[in-house]
C-alpha cells in the first residue's frame, strides 16, 4: 500500500479537469455495440475505464488508441468471446456486461475485485430472471447502518437469452441497474420496455445513458425519464462523441481550493451534456464559498468559514464525500441526507467519511441514510484511511491539506478516476510527499 504525507498548503494557479468516467465508459461499451468504427475523443484513461476497455474487447470489439482518442470498431452484435469476465473495480462496467449477458446463450460469469463483489447486484438478476434469464449469485454479509444483511453480489453467473419484453426493475438502490437495461434493450430480440419501481435514485447518470444510446442513433417509444422507457429493437450506429468534463472529480480540487486555496482556476469544458454532479457549484454558492463561473472556468478562493447546512443528495451521491469535508470549515453543522445508496459504493461511504473525520477533530453523527458535521475544538492532523475507496482518498488528502500534519493510506486507489490527482494538487502548490510502499 502507497501513503502520502500531507502538510498545510497553500494552493494557487490554474489547473485543468479531467473526463468524465461515466460518459467514458458509456461511450466505449456502446461503440463496441455498434457496428463499424466510432470515434471517442477526450476519454478517461484510468483503472475504471480500462474495465469498459476489456468489455468491448471481450464482446469483440478493436479497440485502439488515437490522438487523445479512442477509436473503437464493433461488431453490432452481442457474442461474449469469453464465458469469464472481470470488471475489476468498475460497477456501471459490471452491471452493464451483466444486462448484457443475459442476451448470450452461453452461461457466463462476471465478478470484480474485492470491493467490487460486496456491492450488491440482486435487483438487476431479479428483474431479467423475469424476463426468462437465468442467474446465480453469491450470498455476502454487509452492515447498513442499522443492522447485518445478507445480499446477493458477483461473482454472478448468466445465461440467456431473455424473452420478454416487459421488465420491471427496482430503482432505489442503484442507477446503475435501469442503466444497464437500458444499454441492452435494442439488442434485445423484441427489445424492453423497462418501468422503474421503489422511487429511483442517482437519476442523472440514467440520463447519461439515454444521451449516450441517443448520440450512437437509438430511438425511444416511450420516455418518461427515470420512470419508464420503451425501446424497440434497433441497431446501434457508429459515432464520433466527445466525452465532457467530470464535475465529480473536479469537485476535489474545488474543495481543495476553498480549503487551502489562494485562487485557484479549474478549466473545463462548456457543454449542455447531462451531468447531475454540476450541482457541485450550486453547493458551494448555498454554503457562501468564493466561486466563479464562466468562459469554461471555475475560480474557486479560500473562505475562513461556510454557512453549513442541510443537502439532499440522493441524485449525486459522488458529492457525499467532497461537499462532507467542507464540515471542517462550517460555522453550522452540515448535514448530507438521502444517500442510502451511498453506503454501497466502494466503501461505506457514510460510515468511513464519519469515522475518518473524528480523526482530525471533527464531531460526527451517521444516520441510516446520511450524516452530519460538525466543528469540534480545533482540527489536526491524523492517520487517515481511503478504505480502496478513490473518492475517500481524494477527500482525506484535501483534508490534510488543511490540517497539516497527516497521513493517508490507499494511494493506489485513486487510478480508478483521477490518476493523476496528486500530481495537479503538487502541481498548485499541495504539500503532498509519497511514501514508499510498505
């Protein structure tokens, strides 16, 4: 395991964001269904990604690289090449490969790391089970908050095809399920129409989707967004896309320079791509910080203190954890709710970012579906844990730079979104040193 240490700094310059991982690994499975030669320009290139990246090539797929591009030629088709496949860390690469899966008449297996095969994957078997597929999971124990559940997880195995056509899917746990089914509906033989139950959350990233099959030439019957979608069976079409910044990873060094910043400027692109992490700036007006918008740039200052509050983020749960740690500057509690869904991400998010937070002085409250903030005394450094989770490391370190002082553990996990996030904090002024592996 790679450490850094991290002592108080001071942030200033311009720095620029990087893509979004979510169009990133739309855009290249999509291309893979496609039949004949798309371009992606402005991929993400990370750990996460590269699953997306063996995805298209285990469906068949050429994949290569270009000049800040991806360039991917499909087969239009889905025929799996081999019966076992590894997501890695990748959930929406794994929950779509799953959907996928389910129109093969092979039987084939799909798990991913150990993070990846605790994240529960039963209301997504569920829902194609009905529809004639047939899959089996693996049992994995996880604490909720309130108490000890068993839940259904990869390693999952499928085998179709499926039949029907009308397919229920329960919404409340995860986006990526209804994301899934979408990506699959087309090549589906009478294709789906998918109604979503149980009140859907993280709706932004269904929207991604809808754009994303939209852009490579599929049309919609139906299209009640987040509730029902009816899609008939279709071919997808080559494309040319460009994948847009990723406000969930730009939230960091947003964070970073309210924190610790002495102006400090983020380029990004302009564009009017669905993105539900774009409420990272409406956030940090509502708390009082320093922020300006325009001409694809985002001007961020330090503020001695933010207002507090309370946020729903039941549709950016990717915002728990860099709107939680602007707790430390907050003359009122901050409190985060609606984000059940939050604890079944890489870590649990709720717990690991109230008990990471104690650490450095901070007075924490975990409820089942979210938490509160609190200023406690003064904030020091600590010997903070990223728990495998790239969004807790990116989170810890920011704090570090504001308390001084500190130690995090888990650089490695960052390459699954932002590899080079140390590298841009050093590069404005973060005084951040890498520890051996130990």
């Amino acid at each position: 395991m790679t450490s850094v240490l991290v002592a108080k700094s001071t942030l200033s310059g311009e720095t620029s964001s990087h893509p979004s991982k979510s169009y990133t690994h739309r855009d290249i499975i999509i291309a893979a269904l496609a039949k004949g030669r798309s371009t992606i320009i402005n991929p993400l290139v990370s750990r996460d990604t590269e699953a997306s990246r063996l995805a298209a090539q285990c469906l068949g797929a050429m994949v290569e690289n270009g000049v800040n591009s991806v360039e991917v030629t499909g087969t239009g088709k889905v025929e799996f090449l081999d019966s076992l496949f590894c997501a890695g860390n990748s959930g929406t690469t794994l929950r779509i490969m799953t959907a996928l899966a389910a129109l093969d008449s092979r039987r084939i297996e799909l798990y991913g790391d150990k993070s990846l095969n605790k994240r529960p994957m039963d209301h997504l078997t569920s829902a194609l089970d009905a529809v004639g597929a047939h899959t089996k999971l693996t049992k994995t124990r996880r604490w909720t908050g309130k108490k000890y559940v068993t839940e259904s997880t990869a390693p999952v195995f499928v085998e179709g095809p499926v039949k029907g056509r009308e397919i229920v899917i329960n919404g409340s746990q995860s986006s990526q399920y209804v994301s899934a089914l979408l990506v699959a509906a087309p090549l589906a033989k009478s294709g789906m129409d998918i109604e979503i139950e149980g009140g859907a959350v993280s709706k932004p990233y269904m929207d991604i989707t809808v754009t994303t099959m939209k852009k490579f030439g599929i049309r919609f019957d139906i299209e009640i967004p987040h509730k029902r979608y009816a899609i008939q069976k279709q071919d997808y079409k080559p494309a040319t896309v460009t994948v847009p910044t990723d406000y969930s990873g730009m939230a960091f060094p947003m964070a970073a320079g309210i924190l610790s910043g002495r102006g400090v400027t983020i380029n990004a692109l302009e564009d009017d791509l669905p993105q539900g992490d774009k409420e990272i700036i409406g956030i940090l007006e509502r708390l009082g910080a320093k922020i300006k918008t325009g001409e694809g740039k985002i001007e961020v200052h330090h503020s001695k203190m933010l207002e507090g509050g309370e946020f729903d983020l039941s549709s950016t749960p990717d915002l728990v954890i860099p709107v939680g740690i602007l707790g430390v500057i907050s003359k009122k509690p901050l409190t985060i709710s609606n984000v059940a869904h939050a604890r079944r991400k890489e870590t649990d998010r709720i717990k690991a970012l109230a008990l990471e937070l104690r650490k450095v002085g901070m007075r924490t409250d975990q409820f089942y579906d979210g938490l509160t903030i609190e200023r406690y005394n003064g904030i020091h450094g600590a010997v903070l844990e990223s728990y495998d989770d790239h969004r807790m490391f990116m989170g810890m370190t920011v704090v570090g730079m504001y308390a001084g002082n500190t130690q995090v553990n888990g650089m490695e996990s960052v390459n699954v979104s932002f590899p080079g996030f140390v590298k841009e904090m050093q590069k404005l002024g973060a005084n951040i040193k890498v520890l051996a592996r130990g």
